[in-house]
C-alpha cells in the first residue's frame, strides 16, 4: 500500500451529530494521497457507531481515554503518516480545494507549514475572516499569529512532532504551538477563506472565563512575547493582539450579562494597554456598563438610520455638506483648470464654462447649466459631421466583443483582471469572438485618424479619450459589443437584445437624472452594441476627426457622452436606436458600493439577480476584510470568481 501524502487528524469528543459532515469535508477533497485519523477522545454518544458506517480506507479511528483536544491532535500526529499534516475539527466543514491550495503553496514558497483564513459566519448573515489583518506572504516576526485556527493548517509532520500541543493551556493552543513553532519553521498565510468555522456551544473557543488563565500561562512559558521591543517604534504584536482580544471578550461578556469581565480587563490593563486602562477606571466607577451598552445602542442608532442618529447627526452632516461644497467650487475641472481652458477655446468660452459650472455647485444642479453650455458649444463644432448617414451593415459571422486595458491584462490590477476573466468566461462559445487589445495589438484592428494619434504623443489627449476614440472606430468599422476592462459579468447577456442594431446598458429615466447627468439613463459609453457603418458610430468617428483636428483640450471629461447626446438630439435614427433598448441592469453599480461593506446573502445576492453587469472602477481601494474583521463584499467576489475558474 503506498504511503498517503497528507494525513489529517480531526479529534472529536461527544460530537456525533457534526462529526460526519467533518470527515466527508476532508474526504471530498480535491487532493490525493490523503489519510483521515480521527482521534475519538473517550466520546460517551455514538461518536464511534456513526464513524464505523462509514467504509472508506482511507479512513482510520481511534479511540483514546478522555484527555483533551491537544492530547487528541498529538496522538493523531505521532500516527501519522504522510509527508504532510493538517488538522480539521469536528464541527467545521472545508473547501473541497482546501488541502490542493495549500499543497500548491506550499511547493511553490518552500514554506515548512502553510495555514489560510477561515470564515465564521454569524446569525446576521455577516461573515467574518480569522486572521483578519494578515498580509497574505511569509509571517515575519512584527506579526501576529493569534486568530489563526489550528484546522487551517498544514505543514511538514516533522515540525508539528518537534513541536506538539500543549495540553496544559485551557485556550490558545494553537497561538501557543505558533509561537514555539515560528522560531524555527518558516510560516506562510494564504490568504483564502477554506474553511467555514461552526462552532458549538461546548466550543473550547467559546470560554470566554478560559481566556485569563491561558494569557497568565502565556507569560509564565513565554515572558518574550510581553515584553518591550528594542525599537520603541514598533509594537509588541502579539502583545496589543491579545490585549485586543481580552477588551472584546470583556465588551462579549459585559452585554450578555456574564461575569469574568473584570477579570479580563484587569489582564488587558496590565499589559499596557491604554483603552482597557479607560475602561477598567470607568468600572471602578460603577460606569463601564452604560459605557458599553451605549456604544452599542449608538452604532445599531447608527447602522439604523434612527431619528434620533439622524437629529444628531444633522449639524455634523451640514458641516459637511458646506465643506464638500467649497471642496467642489475649488476641484472643479472648469474653474480649476480655467487657464488651460483659455488657451485652447478662448477666453469667453472658459468663463462661460467657469461660471456655468459654480452655479451648478452652489444651486445643487450638479451640472445642468453648464451641460447646457456644453451642447450648445458642440452642436456649433460638430454641424459638419450631422449630413446624410448610412444604414448599418450587416453582419456576418460570430458577433466580436471588444475589450481594452492599455497596458496589458498582466499588468491590470485585481478588479480589472476578475472583470476581463468573466468577460473571456460568458463570451467564450461559437456565437462571439473576444478580443482584448493593447497598445501592443490594437493598430491590428483600426487605424486611428494622424490627429487623434498626435495629440495622444503630444500629451493633450488623456488615455481615457484616446480609449473613446478607439471604440467609436471599432464599432464602426467591425460592429460588435464594446465592454469597458471594468464590467464584470455574472451572467450571459441575452443574446436577443445583441442581435438588434443597438444596445446598452439603460435605466429608469428620471427628470432629476436628465438635470444632472448627459445620459440621464438613457446609454451607458461603457457597454454599447453597434453594426457596422451604423450613422451613430460613422457620426461619431467623424465628430473626433474635426474636434481633435481644432481642440487640443476637452471641456468636459464625459466628451463621448456629450457627442452621443448631440448624436441623439440631431439624427432621428439614433434617437429611434436608443429609445428602443429596453430598461436593463439597473443595479450595474450596486455591487461596486458596497464592495467594502460586510458581506451578507441579503445585501450581495439581490444585485447578482437584478444584473449580469457590474460596473467597477480600478481607481478606488478595495478591501478585503472590515476593522471588526468581517469578510466585504468584495472578498467574497473574489472568491466566488475563483472559484468558478
């Protein structure tokens, strides 16, 4: 029989009706060569009667008189035998990936032991992530390793041999064996969410009580971790991260009406810790409790949206309000830049445009009067390009698609890289050809105009706008869908509504959306459908050759949109084309404002129903975990596109 690659050790005591779904997690698992040992630790239910139903070979069970979970994992250790060994619990399920992940960076690094984070989700639907602040990459000594769960692991035998549990600590068991461990194995976090953490009531994590007497153990067996760093500059990590954590079981307990907070605070304060020091002076006081059950009525006041929070909060709003308004009047593009504008369309113009665009801010029409100024300012330049138009083409073959990201799909960050991958995904049968350019392969399918290239060398043309150039010509010249590198997909657009002459993405039309926005709803630049020689793309085309031939500028960054609207109000055709979309993904920005709000079924999964497209921007951050350490929204995209590749 050859010898198993992984072994995996679960011990269980008295946890009959979770201890299947445990085992068949790791059983399921991608990987092979595995061993599963499960260490029954003296269990009095029918632990073992539902173990003996399950006949895998892989499968062993023993059976050890009550000793504890650490006595348990060390036995299954010394038993193991595989080159590799990882540990499960029995009340916490894995991604069927989990162990071939790890395997694979652990082959690729050359780190001894790899763990990843594991995801804990609560009654509220909320998910949060442990270890929550760590950096993905080899663990360095500033870091902290309390959060990390024992069933993340997996690591060469030989270190969990050398360094075996100890049973004497009532919590942390796992810190506790890091901590020896570290000093003489390399550590890796891959930062994935493999595993989905249940715990149970009788769950050792659970004992808020057992939490003094494992960090009063802690200093007895490693006074290092206490004390102060050489460097004054740099924290004691796991010193303010267990200090951390004693505050929050004090807060925990303190709600729920326990005892043994006090206590906990005590700890917190002895290790130098400024907020439990606050907190243990306001105990003393008889003020702790309020302190506490008033911060929490404040943040659910907060999360509420109550009448109360927002009486408060009414003179803070207003405050700033004013301030993003002379923020506004000082960042406008139109009195900002005012200069510049002079210089390339003249100096009444620019006022026109500059007091135009103040009015706007300081009358809340956002960008009503100086749109006006701008359509009037267009229809003067671009009455050339308004003549007779040809009918659209006909097309032939499958239907190509159009993406573009400058600099190469290599060098795009995540959001842009998961947004260009789900386009490849959902554009990838018989009926489309998908095509991505780049500075390196565009001119392969369009020849730009002399002036339109030369303003871009020159530096007065943006990349943005040389992007909306390229579009109009492709389109022009092959048809096609167009799609921003930032549009990710869930779904398959309907392949009726490409068939037409024209499609994009539409919404509701509002009268307050037609006074602050060009589109107002009604077409979005970046996902349009377009035959071939159809007069919106040839008007198009022909309007950048004489603006960009004229203007060395633009007076507004949404120009593209601007000369749709010309388009629009000027050729019955392409009014006809655009009025004949139907309403479509409504909610195409939903998921990029909350992609850093805490991920819940309730808040993601309306959006993923209401839309297949989901605009995102590569200009703002992206967070993977919230300060309390709840798993965002956009983690959680990010796994669920891996894990469809």
């Amino acid at each position: 029989m050859n010898e198993p690659l992984i072994s995996v050790v679960l011990p269980t005591y008295n946890r009959a009706k979770q201890v299947k779904q445990a085992v068949l997690s790791v059983l399921n698992q991608t990987a092979e060569g595995l061993e599963v040992i499960v260490v029954d630790d003296g269990s009095t239910d029918d632990t073992l009667s539902l173990l003996a139903e399950m006949p895998d070979p892989r499968l062993r069970v023993v059976y050890q008189e009550h000793g504890g979970a650490c006595a348990a994992r060390n036995k299954g250790v010394s038993l193991a035998r595989g080159k590799y060994v990882a540990f499960q619990d029995s009340d916490d399920l894995w991604k069927r990936d989990k162990l071939a992940l790890q395997l694979q960076c652990l082959r690729e690094t050359g780190a001894d032991v790899v763990f990843c984070s594991l995801a804990r989700q609560e009654a509220d639907g909320g998910v949060y992530l442990f270890p929550s602040r760590q950096q993905e990459g080899f663990v360095k000594p500033e870091d902290s390793l309390l959060g990390v769960g024992t069933q993340t692991l997996l690591g060469r035998r030989e270190a969990f041999l050398r360094f075996p549990f100890d049973p004497d600590m009532p919590r942390l068991q796992e810190f506790e064996m890091l901590c020896r461990l570290r000093r003489r194995y390399s550590l890796y976090f891959l930062d994935r969410p493999l595993v989905d953490y249940r715990p149970g009531g009788d769950s050792i994590s659970e004992s808020a009580e057992k939490l003094t007497a494992a960090i009063r153990l802690l200093r007895e067996k490693h006074p290092a971790l206490f004390s102060r760093p050489t460097d004054e500059k740099i924290k004691n990590a796991e010193k303010t991260a267990l200090s951390g954590r004693l505050r929050l079981d004090a807060r925990t307990m303190c709600l729920s009406e326990k005892d043994g907070w006090r206590d906990c605070l005590t700890l917190a304060a002895e290790l130098d810790d400024p907020e439990a020091k606050f907190q243990l002076t306001l105990a003393k006081a008889g003020l702790y409790s309020p302190y506490i059950r008033l911060r929490a009525a404040a943040k659910r006041n907060k999360d509420g949206n109550t009448l109360l929070w927002r009486a408060a909060a009414f003179p803070l709003r207003t405050a700033r309000k004013i301030k993003q308004t002379l923020n506004a009047l000082v960042e406008a593009e139109q009195i900002r830049c005012f200069r510049r504008k002079k210089d390339v369309f003249g100096a009444r113009l620019a006022v026109k445009w500059a007091f135009a665009a103040g009015a706007d801010i300081l009358t809340g029409f956002h960008t009503h009067f100086y749109h006006r100024a701008i359509r009037r300012f267009l229809d003067g330049a671009l009455a050339k390009a308004v003549r007779a138009l040809p009918e659209p083409k006909t097309e032939k073959g499958p239907l190509p698609v159009w993406a573009l990201w400058w600099d190469g799909e290599e060098n795009a960050p995540p959001c842009v890289k998961m947004a260009l991958n789900s386009q490849k995904k959902y554009f990838a049968g018989p009926d489309y050809t998908y095509h991505l350019l780049s500075k390196e392969n565009y001119a392969a399918y369009v020849q730009l105009a002399p002036a339109v290239l030369s303003r871009f060398e020159q530096g007065t043309m943006s990349l943005t706008h040389l992007s909306d150039v390229l579009r109009c010509e492709l389109l022009r010249a092959h048809g096609g869908l167009w799609l921003d590198a930032t549009v990710y997909m869930t779904g398959p657009l309907d392949r009726e509504s490409l068939a037409g002459d024209f499609f994009t993405v539409r919404k509701t039309t509002y009268p307050e959306n037609r006074r602050s926005l060009i589109p107002a709803g009604r077409w979005a630049c970046y996902v349009l459908r377009c035959r071939p020689g159809g007069p919106l793309m040839t008007f198009l085309t022909a309007g950048y050759k004489i603006y960009w031939q004229k203007y060395a500028d633009v007076p507004d960054y949404y120009l593209l949109d601007a000369m749709i609207d010309a388009a629009y109000r000027h050729i019955p055709k392409v009014k006809q084309m655009v009025d004949g979309v139907p309403v479509n993904n409504e909610r195409i920005f939903d998921l990029y404002s909350m992609r850093n709000e805490a991920y819940a079924p309730d808040i993601a999964e309306p959006v993923l129903r209401a839309n297949c497209l989901h605009k995102l921007s590569y200009k703002d951050k992206y967070l993977d975990c919230r300060p309390d350490g709840r798993m965002t929204v956009w983690k959680w995209m990010r796994e669920e596109a891996r894990r469809e590749v």
